[in-house]
C-alpha cells in the first residue's frame, strides 16, 4: 500500500450542512423539554435544570463510557471475538497507519448481521459485520478505510448530534399525530355510526362502518395540510422546515461518497470498487428501485452504480 499524505479530522461540507440543517431540531426540542416540565413543576427551578441538562447532553457523546453505552445498549454492537479481533486490528492498523492517524484513538466492534459491510458511529466507533470478516484482506481494509473516512469528515458525530437533539421535537410531532388521528378517526366512526343507525339499524350502521377506512386513509395527507397551514401562519417561511427531512437525506449521501473519497486517497479506491461491483452484481441497486421513490428520496446511502461512478472518476482523475 503506498503512503498517502497525513489526514487529520475536520468538518466537510456536508457535515456543515447536517449541523445546519439541525437548527430547528434544536432550537424546536428545548422548548419542548421546556413546556413539558414546565407542566410538571409550575414556577419550579427544575425547568432550567432539566433545560441545561438537556443542551449540555450533547456533549456527553464524546466520552468513551458514553460511546460504550451507545454501542452495547442502543446499536447492539459486541466486543469482536479473539480471532475477530486479531483480524480487526491487523486491518486497522494498516489503514491507520496509511492515514497518518493513531489506531487506539477509535474502538472497534461487531455487529451481528449478514451484509458484508461496516459502520461508524458517534465519535470514535467502528464496527464491522461479522460477515465482512470473511472478506479478502484488502476489502476489509477498504471498508474500514471507508468507516475512516466518515470519522475524519466528522460525519458520525454530526449525525448523532443532530439526531439526539430532534428526539423531543420529534416525540412531540409523533404524539400529536397519533392523538389527532385518533380524535379524527372515533369521531368519524361515532358520526357514521349514528347516522347508519338512524337511517337503517344494523345494517346501516355496519355499512357506515365499511366507510370509516376509506375516511380515515387520507388522514395522513389532512395532517400535513393543518401542521403546513400552522407554519404559514407563523411565518411563511417557516414551511421550508418540511424540506429539511429531504436535505438531511442528500447530505448523508453525500457524505458516503466523500468517505468514499477519503478510501481512494488512502489507495483503497479499486478495492472498494470491487466490494461496490459485488453488491450490484448481488442486486442491491433493484432492491432500491422495487422500494419506490418514496424510499430512494430519503435514502441515507446513494446507488451502488453512482458510488462506482464517481469513484472511477476520481480514480481516473488521479
């Protein structure tokens, strides 16, 4: 493996645009902790205490029992096996040695699934499926590489933050939505209910039932139009917040290919072609095309076939 020049962490563009584009998260998620004790202990100092806990949790994600707790407890990851980790820490430490970096700065795990792929996670977790180890040896360098390279960009950390901060605007939405739609569907199914019963008994009051489906469906679709109309009466601007699920989105994708990057200047870019031709060949690009649009907009990874585009460009350019 040739040498390649000493990276060092930092932010790139696309981890700008995720902290970004998590501002409404966290200016909306305090407001909520807030109001919620607020209406628990009226008038309390408990509200400010719990407000600072909150904005000051953030930084807990940085802290290694904390990384602990996330890989065991949320991501379910595992310390790797002795020959795991024998396998692990020779593949690692090329990589890091490649990059300039120190290998004992990042904790290494397992995950138990059967795709042949890796991951990064809060600040300085790499884990790896099980069924990646029985990858050639420079294939598994080239995933690690790719896992890398997200930590170098800061895209794990970012990622998390950005997430962790939304929880309580996010619950906040998920309630309202299911107890509207709760409220909408009973009293759709009392008023139906009633109005068969008055016309025609039994009989009108299951044929009323038939109709409640129907009724009930769109809901989702009347939800989006009321939350919409409230923002618009804030402020108009404010219903650009629904375009921030979709950038969030494109910058995740983004930062696959600039971890992809990351791997190609460390001489892994052919490498990771090969693992990236793998997966098209296996049908990972028509999985994504039969999940639907709904699904491929919101993806979190690109296609296979735009990764090894992009790749081969950069390879070419080199």
């Amino acid at each position: 493996m040739t040498s390649a020049p000493q990276l060092r962490r930092g932010i790139h563009l696309s981890t700008a645009g995720t902290l970004v584009m998590g501002l409404p998260g966290f200016v909306l998620s305090p407001i909520v902790v807030g109001m919620a004790f607020s209406a628990i202990f009226p008038g309390s100092v408990a509200v400010w205490v719990a407000l600072a806990v909150f904005v000051g949790s953030g930084a807990t994600v940085f802290f290694r029992p904390t990384e602990f707790a996330i890989a065991r407890v949320f991501v379910r990851f595992r310390r790797p096996t002795i020959p795991e980790q024998e396998r692990l820490d020779h593949a690692w430490s090329l990589v890091t040695q490649s990059a300039g970096v120190r290998a004992d700065t990042y904790r290494l795990w397992v995950e138990d699934s059967n795709d042949l792929n890796a991951s990064a996670a809060a600040g300085h977790i790499v884990a790896v499926m099980c069924s990646a180890l029985i990858l050639p040896p420079h294939q598994l360098e080239a995933l690690l590489a790719h896992e890398l390279g997200h930590h170098l960009g800061g895209h794990s950390w970012a990622t998390l933050l950005t997430y962790w901060y939304a929880l309580p605007g996010r619950l906040l939405v998920r309630v309202l939505h299911w107890s509207t739609q709760l409220v909408f569907a009973l009293a759709a199914g009392l008023t139906l209910g009633a109005a068969g019963g008055a016309m025609g008994g039994r009989a009108g009051s299951e044929a009323a039932g038939c109709l409640i489906g129907p009724i009930v469906r769109p809901f989702p679709l009347l939800w989006l139009g009321l939350i919409t109309l409230c923002f618009y009466s804030i402020h108009p601007l404010l219903v650009l917040l629904w375009t921030v699920p979709f950038v969030l989105a494109w910058f995740s994708r983004h930062q696959e290919k600039d971890a992809d990057r990351v791997a190609a200047q460390l001489g892994y870019g052919p490498a990771l072609l090969e693992i990236l031709d793998g997966w098209l060949d296996a049908g990972h690009d028509d999985a994504r095309r039969r999940n639907g649009l709904r699904a491929n907009i919101f993806a979190s990874h690109p296609s296979c076939a735009s990764r090894i585009h992009a790749l081969e460009k950069r390879l070419n350019s080199q």
